[in-house]
C-alpha cells in the first residue's frame, strides 16, 4: 500500500476537536521547540523541508515566507481554507476533524514571520468546519494557546474566523484579501504582491490550510527528514483524494512522487466494473486532462508539469470510459467558470461565457467539428491575457480535452447534430 500517515490520524476513539487529546498527543510540544529555534531558526526548518504551498501553486512555503519587508510595518497571516476548487475536499479534514493541527500551525507561522494576528477564511459552505474551527479557537484562547502572553513567552497571538458567502473567485488569494477587508471578492493586479502590500495594506502571508497543517510536522521531524520522505525538490507527503468512477473513493496521504497508478488502484480500489479509464483530473478542474497513459506519472508538482498539467490540489477525479459523457464534462466545467468569473477583465468575463455558449450548443447538437477550433481558439484568447488565473483555470482544461480527446468529441457531435436533424 502505498500510503503513509503522517497528517491524517487513525487513533480510535481519540477525538481530536478537544484540546486535551490533542495535547496527550503531542500537540503544541512543537511550541517549546519554536522558542529554542527562535522565528528565523523555524523559517530555516521550514526552507529545509522544502515545504510547496498545498493550495495548488507550489511556491515554497520558507521562501515565501521570506519575502515579507523588514519595514516596521504591522504584519498577518492569511489562512486560505476557501477549498472551492471542484473536486476537492482535503482542507475540510483539518477543519472538521484535527483542527488544532492547522491552529498550531498557524501559531508557529505567525511567530515564524513576527505577525500577531491571523485571518482563517473559510469557504462559505462549510458551515461544520466554521463551527469546529471556531470551537477550537475559543479553547485556545481558554487555556492560555491565544491571546496575549502565549504560555508565558511574552508572544501575542490572536485568530479570527472570517467566513466567505460562496464565491470561488475569493479563494485566489488577493480576492480573499478584498474580501476579509469587506470588499467585494475581485483579484488585484500584481505586483504588488501580498507579501509586501496584503490585507489592510499591510505585508501579509497568505498560506492554504494543508500548507500550515504541516509545518508542526516538519518542526518535529526535522526538515531535512520530511523534505526526503518525498521526491526530489517536492519535499514531504501529500493528502490526496480519489473520487470520480473508482471503487474506493476517499482521502489518504502519499509520499510526493507515488504515482498516480497506485493511488488510483491501490486505494482508490481501481474504476468500477473494471473498466478503462477515459480522463483524469490530477488536481481539480482548473487542471488540463491527462488519459489512461499518463497513469504511472508521479504525484508530484514537477511530474505533473512535465506532463502538461498540474498537481493543483492533489484531488484526482477519474471518468471512466462508458460512463462518461466529455461534452457534458465541458459543459459543467465551462458553466461553473463563467457563474465564478468576477467579471473585471473581458477575455476571462467574455471569454469563459463564449465557452460555455459553444459547449453547450455541441450537448444540444447544434454544433459540427468546427467547433471544436473555436473552442480552442476562445482558451488561446483567455490564456495569458487577465489579472488572475480564473481564466487559464477556464481555458486549460477545455483545451486539453479538446486537443487530446478531438475523434471522440467530434463523433459525439456528429451523432446529436444527426439525432437533431
Ligand atoms: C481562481 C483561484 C482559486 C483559488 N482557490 C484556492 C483555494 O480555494 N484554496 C487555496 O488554498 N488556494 C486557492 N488558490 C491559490 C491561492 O491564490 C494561493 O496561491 C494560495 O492560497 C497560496 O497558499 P500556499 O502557498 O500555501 O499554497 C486559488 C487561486 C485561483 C487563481
Ligand atoms: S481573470 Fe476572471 S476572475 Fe480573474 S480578475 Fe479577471 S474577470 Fe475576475
């Protein structure tokens, strides 16, 4: 099997949304260790660990962190835990069953990078994982773990709650910062970059839930040891999700780099009826589409780019051949990016609209082959060309679908077209 557990826990009987157990486990023991090290000796850890942002972009987490100014100005951490991204469900692990873990985590950041107040912005459905979130910062603050004088060591700390209402554009990480400011959730241009002008104006780091849940791991284990659990420049392990046509959906924990194969097979349960597999989605939908040959990439963000995708989020989704329909796949993709575009830039506002137009007129059979080159003509067009990666997450995956799966779509349009005749 190739799982190995290291953020995801399977003690029986423990409940983790309580302090004490959490602590009995040894939780908050990697507070000690931070004071020892002091904030730049846990950075140091954090570099050596080769730490990669889980919220989908990869930027090493140590290095990030040492991006912000050293200009007196007041200074927060951001935690993204929107987790909007289809296909994907890893965050709300840590904020519905171990949420201490992200909490002592975003403790050590926050002592890490000098800030003394954290924003944790929770995706607007996730009513449970605000509760239990809430929940166990009010326990905290209780026994002394936030607020001012953390255990004595003279550190302040205070975290807040901000819920979001429902829009996937808040999860890019300057819309999130519009919105905690109570703006509407509409990405900044960058530069400047969060690092140096974020929430309030002020330096901010912002860093997905995953990322922060792992640093009191590499703190224990040392970040050297943790980098080298995973492959080469892609430090540590990763929660990863299988769901889709596969017989064993769920969440489980690989080394970086196991490969795609055996997550899929091994504990995914391998695709139901034993079927082919058509499609994979890596790592939720802004991802471009790989096939059944793809299948022995490693899980890891330089594998995957090499491949001409991404590990995103490190959700995989697998259709099955026979149980998938592709133009309704692009129609769903298409329609979601549209609904989600915050409208400020034309070729993304215009342009994810024009993609749906067309994908829907191939489901209605109004549509013949041509269409699929004014389906790629329309991603070309939105690549490259708006603030922020809304529109490559539009065009990427229409694109690859309809460059590598062109018989299929235009078999398929040939039939409804003929069906509608
Ligand atoms: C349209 C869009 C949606 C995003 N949604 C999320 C999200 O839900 N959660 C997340 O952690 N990052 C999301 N990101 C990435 C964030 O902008 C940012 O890179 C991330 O929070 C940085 O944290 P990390 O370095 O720890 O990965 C999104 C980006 C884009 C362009
Ligand atoms: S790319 Fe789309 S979502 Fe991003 S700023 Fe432009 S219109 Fe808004």
């Amino acid at each position: 099997m190739p799982e190995q557990r290291i953020l995801l826990r399977s003690h029986l009987g423990v409940d983790f949304t309580r302090l004490d157990d959490y602590i009995k486990h040894g939780g908050f023991a990697m507070w000690a260790k931070a004071q020892t090290l002091g904030p730049a000796g846990v950075t140091a850890e954090v570099k050596a660990s080769g730490l990669r942002g889980r919220g989908g972009a990869g930027f090493p987490t140590g290095v990030k962190w040492g991006f912000l100014p050293n200009d007196g100005r007041t200074r927060y951490l951001v935690v993204n835990a929107d987790e909007g991204e289809p296909g994907t469900f890893k965050d709300r692990y840590f904020l519905e069953l171990d949420p201490f873990r992200q909490l002592e985590g975003i403790l050590l950041a926050c002592y890490a990078i000098g800030a003394h107040v954290s924003y944790i912005y929770i995706r607007g459905e996730y009513w449970n994982s605000k509760k239990v979130t809430q929940d166990a910062i009010d326990q905290l603050y209780a026994a002394g773990w936030l607020g001012k004088n953390i255990q004595g060591s003279g550190f302040d700390c205070d975290v807040y709650v901000h819920s979001g209402a429902g829009a996937y554009i808040c999860g890019e990480e300057t819309a999130l910062i519009e919105s905690i400011e109570g703006k509407p959730g509409m990405p900044r241009l960058k530069p400047p970059f969060p690092a140096n002008y974020g929430a309030f104006g002020m330096p901010t780091i912002v860093n997905n839930t995953e990322t922060l849940a792992s640093v009191p791991v590499i703190l224990e284990m040392g970040g050297q040891a943790w980098s080298d659990l995973g492959s080469p420049r892609n430090g540590g392990t990763k929660l990863v999700g299988v769901a889709g046509h596969v017989k064993n959906p769920g969440l489980f924990e690989v080394p970086m780099g196991t490969p795609m194969r055996e997550i899929i097979y091994d504990l995914g349960g391998g695709i139901l009826d034993d079927r082919a597999i058509l499609a994979i989605i890596p790592g939720g939908s802004s991802c471009p589409f790989l096939t059944a040959e793809d299948l022995d990439v490693p899980m890891d963000f330089d594998s995957l780019k090499s491949k001409g995708s991404m590990l995103g989020t490190a959700c995989i989704t697998v259709m099955a051949e026979g149980l998938t329909d592709l133009l309704e796949v692009m129609r769903r993709i298409t329609g979601f990016y549209e609904h989600e575009s915050c409208g400020q830039c034309t070729p993304c506002r215009q342009g994810t609209g024009w993609l749906y137009a067309i994908a829907d007129k191939m489901c209605k059979g109004q549509a013949d082959e041509s269409h699929i080159d004014l389906l790629i003509s329309a991603c070309n067009n939105i690549d490259g060309n708006t603030i922020c990666a809304h529109g490559e997450a539009a065009a990427w995956p229409i694109r690859s679908i309809a460059k590598k799966f062109r018989p299929q779509l235009a078999a398929e349009i040939a039939k409804r077209a003929a069906a509608r005749a």
